[in-house]
DNA sequence: GAGTTTGAAACT
DNA sequence: CAGTTTCAAACTC
C-alpha cells in the first residue's frame, strides 16, 4: 500500500462487470518527474492495457499475479477495489490453464510448472528480439518452440541442412508433443 | 509521440 | 484441434 499524499490516483469504481458500456476511466496516477522515486524498490514495469480491464493475461501485471500500480491502464480492474471480478478472471484463467499463475511468466505447455515451458511460436522474428518469449525470458529455443527460422541458440550458426529434421540443432528431449 | 510489426491470448 | 480475431508490447520512424 502506498501513502496517497495529494489524492490523485484511482478512479471511483464505476466499472460494472456486465454493463453495456464502460466509461472511460484513465488512470490519472503517472507524474513521474519525481512520484516513482517515492516507491522505488519494485518498479516493475508499467503496463498500457485499454481493452482488456487488465484482467486477461494479455495484461502482463495481471498474467504475474501482481496488482496494478503505478501503471497507465484504463479501466483497471486488477486491484483490490474490484477484487470479486478480479477474482472471477483469475479463476476463469485457471480453468483455461490450471498453471497460467504458476510460473511467474506465462506457462502453459504439458508439465510446466514454475518453469518457463512454453515454447514460442515465431515466425518473423527469428527468435532475436524481444517479440519472442524465449528471447525475452533469456533462454533458448527448445523442441517444445514451434519457431521458424530460429537464431536463438547458443551457437547462432543454424545451418539447415537436411540432416536436421527440425529447425533446432540439439534436441535432447525424446518426447515430442504430438509430432 | 505516432504508426507499424509481432506473436501470445482469446475467441470461434 | 486449427483458423481467426483481439490485444498490448516491441519496434520503427
Ligand atoms: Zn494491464
Ligand atoms: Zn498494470
Ligand atoms: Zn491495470
Ligand atoms: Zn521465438
Ligand atoms: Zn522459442
Ligand atoms: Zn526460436
């Protein structure tokens, strides 16, 4: 919990889980200049969710398990004033894959748990910028990616030859998902 | 800051 | 399951 000292922060809570039209709530709380210095520590990264209430895993502070703070979303949900609905959404990301929270990035994937297991899917990006989530987490491309033309490997020569059934070098895992 | 690109998440 | 749409971040200019 922060201290409010000049009461700019969150909106009333006007947003209704199943209304028609939801009015647009800015979050007015991003002065910085000198107002981040005051919580330092976390500082995690702000997110600019619009659409999503912050309550799908498109959110990247909801899909951490964090609370919103200090972020620029609109019509935010994703705190303790609106903790029912928020609630609802964590349950409903659970029954859509029961280890979505497990891991503190995003997971799915068989058998992952508190690891990152997902395996990316990239198609344009040759797993070289942060577009990819292996990248981005700072690991490798595995079987388990269903990547093209991946470069993201130890050893960024990735020869194709045919020798190679897959676009990855080192496949020690014997187990594919399905193929 | 505006506009584009990108691929995960969501939806059908 | 696959194809499509939606979404917010990463990136470019
Ligand atoms: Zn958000
Ligand atoms: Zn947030
Ligand atoms: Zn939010
Ligand atoms: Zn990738
Ligand atoms: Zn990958
Ligand atoms: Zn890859």
């Amino acid at each position: 919990m922060w201290t409010p000292g000049g009461a700019v922060e969150c909106q009333p809570p006007s947003v209704k889980p199943t209304c028609s039209s939801a009015p647009p709530e800015k979050n007015t709380l991003e002065q910085h200049t000198d107002s981040m210095r005051n919580f330092s520590e976390k500082s995690k990264k702000p997110c600019h969710c619009t659409k999503s209430l912050c309550l799908k895993l498109y959110c990247d502070c909801f899909a951490n398990g964090e609370i919103c703070n200090n972020c620029s979303c609109v019509n935010c949900c994703n705190n303790m004033e609106h903790e029912t609905i928020r609630n609802k959404a964590i349950k409903t990301c659970l029954g859509r894959n029961p280890d979505a929270f497990n891991s503190k990035m995003h997971s799915s994937v068989q058998g992952a748990k508190g690891s990152y297991t997902r395996g990316c899917n990239c198609k344009s990006s040759g797993c070289l910028k942060n577009y990819c989530e292996c990248y981005k987490a700072k690991i490798m491309c595995s079987s388990l990616c269903k990547c093209v033309s991946c470069s993201n490997y130890s050893r960024s020569k990735v020869k194709e030859s045919a020798v190679q059934k897959s676009s990855h070098p080192d496949d020690n895992n014997t187990h594919h998902t399905t193929k």
